[in-house]
C-alpha cells in the first residue's frame, strides 16, 4: 500500500506566461516548462493505465503477491 494518502480529486492545471502550473492537494504547487509538462503527463498516463490494471486484477489467485 502506499505510504501517501490516495486522492479522488484531479489537480487543477494552468497555462500561464509559457509555464504550466499544477495546483493539487498536500499543498502541491508546482509550475514547469512545457516540455517538462508533457513528459510528465505522458509519465502520469501510464502509471494510471497500470495503476489501473492493478486494482481491476488484485483479486484474481495467479497474481504473484509483490505485483
């Protein structure tokens, strides 16, 4: 399980002067290029595909016990 709290609630994201600016709970506030953005969009993408799959297939018994 992870050792941070699990939030339902998207983070709210901004275009301003050329930067993005994320603004998410815990105080998260970060501002970053726009190259710096899609990477870590396309990063987010998919460990939520992932993240996904593990919580559809958590109950099924040929799952290992580390995945």
């Amino acid at each position: 399980m992870s050792k941070h709290p699990v939030h339902e609630d998207p983070s709210a994201v901004e275009a301003v002067s050329g930067a993005v600016e994320l603004d998410g709970p815990n105080a998260v506030d970060v501002a970053m290029t726009p190259e710096a953005a899609e990477e870590t969009s396309e990063r987010l993408l998919r460990k939520a595909f992932k993240a996904r799959g593990q919580r559809r297939l958590k109950d099924y018994p040929h799952r290992s016990a580390d995945e």
